[in-house]
C-alpha cells in the first residue's frame, strides 16, 4: 500500500516550505474566525490545509487504518498549526491563551476529520477500490482513545472559539473545513482525468464558500474572502493528494483476478 518517495513529492514539500515562510513572515496578525483580513485568510487556509493533508495521510495510507499513529500525527499537526498561528498573532492574550485558542479550532477539525475518514475506510467503495476486507473496526481502546480525545479537546474548546457568542459560526466554519478535506479525498480518489478531479475540488471549494458566505451574512465580501479560503485550501489538497501522493495505489480486479489469479495496480 505504501509508495517510494518521488521526486515530486520532495518538490511539493519544498514548495510548501517555501509558500509558509513566504506567508507566514509578512502577517503580524491573526483575527477570530470570522476574518476578512486577507493575510488571515491565506495563513489560515495554509494552515488548516496542511493539517486534512497530515490527517488524510495518516489515515488512508495503509490497509489497516493504525490508530495511535493516526492519532498522534493528528495531534501533532494541529499542535504545530496553533504554535505556528500563536506566533503570528499580536494580541493582548498570553502566548498560552492564544496557542490553547488556535489548537482547540485546529484539534477540533483534525477530530473530525479523522472519525470521517474512518467511516470512509469502512465504504463499500474504499474496500473494493483497495481490494480491502477490513471493515469498521472497533476495540476497547479506541473507545478509550477516543474518550480520552474528547476530554482534551473539551477542556481546550472551554476558552476557545466555541465559547464565545460567535460559537456556532466557529463550528460551522470548522465542519466546513473538514467537508472540503474529505470531498478532496473522495474525489481524488477516483479513477477521473486529473483535470477533473481538480475541477471538481475546486467546485466543492467555490459552492462551500458561497454558503458559508451567504450563511454568515457577510454578503459579497464574506463571498471573496471565503470563497478565497476554500479555494486556496483546495488547492493545496488536490496539489498533495493528485501528485504528492499521500493516497494508497488503486487496486483493481479484471477479468482474470475475477477467478483468483491476477490483480493489477493503477496510479
């Protein structure tokens, strides 16, 4: 399931690089979810990207899905995205509070992300393409996992964007995040033309731009700014999962493998 580093992908990471220094060294501030600072939301969409892409890694590149390191790259990218959004932020808060703030939005979108994939691992569609008989699973330590995930990330929401008036937005927003995320792996996943993989991603980024937009209220500014969120967030995702790739070989049956005796594999 698992595939040799290409040269493209050591590209798109040093491009990634490069893009996160470029961004990240001319923003002194970060505002609150609702944002219309366009440095804001280029930093953001950077950062929330590049935790789906972590996650999306982490949980479809092997057959069985590996909890603890699933988890813990889960974790990890949302921690580094909130030290990384704390430092950019010039704020009257502490850089505790403001760190603690970011990673609750962060680890909250990571959390679902995760327990998305899962349900998707489980798909009719996920087996075949992978040629999977692994199910839905469950055990006493995911239930412990996944409790001990919830107390975290509750204590950490207490003083975060879920606990002010603006909390619903917050969630919202967060729950849109993580449907992009998951369309850009459903759809990447396909057997289309790169072409119209992108197209579609890109589509899904404009029509969730477009509601949340007109959801909020915010009119044709909220429409630009987060329709320019989404965008950049997709085009991220579709840069790692069409060429990076993150995604596991497509395996598929003919007519021989049919009977038991061939299988073939698809980029």
């Amino acid at each position: 399931m698992s595939r040799s580093r290409s040269p493209i992908f050591w590209l798109l990471l040093a491009a990634t690089i490069c893009i996160d220094v470029a961004a990240f060294s001319r923003i002194n501030l970060m505002t609150s979810v609702a944002f219309l600072d366009y440095r804001a939301v280029i930093c953001d969409a950077l950062l929330a990207s590049q935790v789906s892409v972590v996650i999306i890694w982490a949980a479809l590149r092997t057959n069985k899905i590996l909890w603890v390191p699933a988890v813990t790259a889960a974790f990890v990218a949302a921690f580094v995205a909130a030290f990384v959004a704390a430092i950019c932020e010039d704020a009257s808060q502490t850089f505790i509070s403001t760190c603690r703030l970011y990673l609750s939005l962060y680890g909250f979108e990571g959390a679902l992300l995760l327990a998305a994939l899962w349900i998707f691992r489980g798909s009719f569609y996920w087996r075949r393409r992978t040629r999977s008989s692994i199910g839905w699973q469950f055990s006493i330590a995911h239930i412990l996992l996944v409790m001990t995930a919830v107390a975290l990330l509750t204590t950490s929401m207490q003083a975060g964007p879920f606990a002010d008036d603006d909390k619903w937005t917050s969630v919202a927003f967060a729950l849109s995040v993580v449907a992009l995320a998951l369309v850009s792996a459903v759809v990447w996943s396909f057997a289309w033309h790169w072409l119209l993989r992108l197209a579609a991603t890109l589509g899904a980024a404009l029509m969730l731009g477009s509601a949340f937009a007109i959801l909020t209220d915010f009119g044709a500014s909220g429409f630009y700014t987060f329709g320019s969120h989404f965008l950049i967030q997709a085009i991220v995702l579709s840069a790692w999962l069409g060429w990076g790739p993150i995604l596991p070989e497509r395996v598929y049956a003919d007519a021989a493998s049919d009977n038991g005796l061939q299988l073939k594999s698809v980029d």
